[in-house]
C-alpha cells in the first residue's frame, strides 16, 4: 500500500514538472515569434527646388473712368452702349447746351468791352485800373466758358469698353456717373507678398497666369507696379502685375493664379508616401531609419511645395537619411524593423 502511495506521489510530481515545463516552453515561444515591423525604404535627397509662389486675385480693369458731368444738367445725347469699345477722346455724351450758348454770347460782349478799355487807354481816355479789371472778368468768364463746355460735351479719357449705363437722354444728371469706361487692355492684378520676397521682385519682373474657366492653360503678365511700403499688419507688400489680354479672352472679375518664380533653392526632397500626418493637429512627420540598430525615429518636419509625387522638406531630414514609405502603420518612435528586401 505504501508502495503505490509512493509511486502516485511520484507520478504527480513528474506530472507537475511537465506541466510546468511546458507552460515555460510556451511562454519562450510567444517572446521568439514576436513580429518585427516590416518597413520599405527610400533615401532623402537634396536638390535645386524652384521657389514659385502662388498668389490668388480677381482681375481688375488697368484703369476705370466713371464719366460725368460737375453740374446737374440735362442729357441730350448717348452716343454709346454697354458694351462699346471707345477710343481716346471719343465724344460718348452731349449734354443740353443751352447755359453755354448764354454763356458764350456773354463772353463776346466781355471780350468787346476789354478791347475798348485797352483802345482808351492808348490814346488816353482810360485807366489802368479799368483795364485790369476787364481783363480779370474776361479771364474768369473764359475759364467758365471752357469749364461749361468741357460738362457739355463728354469725351472718354481712355482707349476701352463701356461697362455701366446709369441714364438715358432725356434724364437729369445726379449723382451716378452716366458711363463707366474701362481699359481692358491690359487688365491687371493686385497681390500681396510676403516681405521676405521683397528684393526679388522687381518691375518688369515676368510671371504667368491661370484662370479656372481655362484650366491649366498659362497667360503671360509683367510686374507693372511695387508698392513702395510694408503693411506692418501682414508683413506683405503689395505689387500689380498687368496681363496684356490681346485676344480678349480674359475679363474684369474673373478669378486669377498669379505665378512668381524667385529662383531656387537647396532642399531635401521625399516621397510623398513618407510624409506622415499627426492624428488631431496639422503636423507631419517623417520616419528616418537608422542602420547602426535598424530602429526608427519620428522625425518632425516642416514642408515646402509639392512637386509631383515628392515633397520639400525644409526641416527634420538630412540629404542621404534613408527614410521609411511603407508600413508606418505599426511604427512609434524608436520602433526596431525589418527592412523589406528588394526581390
């Protein structure tokens, strides 16, 4: 009886032991086949990148007359519609002459009457004094005169096309012009720069241009004008650039990309598949791979322009770094990889 006792006792301690020996063997193969991140790489590379800065703008007539008159009279004539083209010096609006036939008769008589004080006072038979006087009335009447008929006769002061038409003959003038002309030929744009660019633009400077209705077709402008300010506010500057529209395609309010080369640059560039977005903020990051230990570090970066399917870097990669493009999913920072080989 003792015997089997023992032989049980036995029994249940070789049991033990096995079972502890295999929950010890199983423990040590979950450490063994832990997967290793496998990551593909790509290297960094530094290059002459084009420093082009994209600004938006709406196009804007290169200059706009509102036509008018600066006394209250009434319209005899129209000679234009909306939609006109117009030459310089153009007579587009006649208005009543009937103050200046008055006014031109009453001129005569004022020119008459200064001529016969300046006749006396040759042979003697007048004063100085009345002749300054004439002389000064006439002069002030001359200059009504040409100021009247100036507000009756209206002429355009520029080459362009008539936008706006407030009145008809027939109405009294007031305080809405009775024709805006525009030059449209160039048209221009207006953007503002950041003050870092200032001393790389220049007039003259030359830039193209795109408008959504013509998809990615380019138009040829010219800095035409650089504001000679900073706006303390934005620290931008503000330069004109004119678009010499010789086929008329382009018009006044269309929605305008303007392009301004500054030359190039020295900068890291990578794969777009590198770039990393942080989950809940705008930062980016970059995973760099470390061949001395095959770990990763979460490189931060700041990024400059795309440039097909690559980014600019302009900090957080050096040239050369060998930088991870698939398999981030499963990366923290300082995470070991296995790099996948190319077959």
């Amino acid at each position: 009886m003792s015997h089997r006792i023992t032989n049980l006792a036995i029994l249940s301690v070789s049991t033990a032991l096995m079972l502890g020996s295999c929950s010890k063997s199983k423990n040590e193969q979950l450490v063994v086949v832990e997967e290793i991140p496998v990551v593909e790489l790509d290297v960094a590379h530094s290059t002459e990148v084009p420093r082009t800065g994209e600004y938006t703008a709406t196009v804007e007539a290169f200059k706009t007359n509102n036509i008018s008159s600066s006394t209250p009279n009434r319209i005899k004539s129209i000679k234009v519609d909306v939609g006109s083209k117009v030459s310089a010096g153009e007579v587009l609006v006649v208005l009543d002459d009937a103050s200046i036939e008055q006014l031109r008769v009453r001129l005569e008589n004022m020119e008459r009457e200064y001529n016969r004080a300046a006749k006396l006072l040759e042979i003697g038979g007048g004063t100085r004094q009345a002749v300054d006087n004439a002389r000064t009335e006439l002069e002030a009447a001359r200059r009504q005169y040409d100021n009247l008929k100036e507000n009756t006769i209206l002429t355009s002061p520029i080459s362009g096309v008539v936008t706006a038409r407030n009145y008809d003959p027939g109405d009294m003038t007031g305080n809405l012009p009775i024709l805006t002309v525009e030059q449209v030929k160039p048209l221009k744009v207006i953007v503002n720069i950041s003050e870092s660019e200032f001393t790389k633009v220049h007039e003259g400077m030359d830039v193209s241009l795109s408008f959504d209705v013509y998809g990615d077709e380019r138009f040829p402008g010219k800095v035409y004008l650089i504001h000679p300010t900073i706006d303390p506010a934005t620290r931008t500057f503000t330069v004109e650039v004119t678009i010499p529209n010789t086929d008329n395609r382009i018009l006044p309010g269309m929605f305008a990309r303007v392009y301004i080369n500054f030359g190039t640059s020295n900068h890291v560039v990578v794969s777009d598949r590198a770039v990393v977005k942080q989950s809940g903020s705008a930062n980016r990051y970059v995973y760099v791979f470390n061949p001395a230990d095959s770990t990763v570090s979460y490189n931060k970066v700041e990024l400059g322009q795309r440039i097909g399917d690559t980014y600019e870097l302009l900090s957080g990669v050096n040239d050369n770094d060998f930088i991870v493009i698939t398999g981030q999913t499963r990366l923290i920072d300082g995470s070991k990889v296995e790099v996948l080989k190319d077959k």
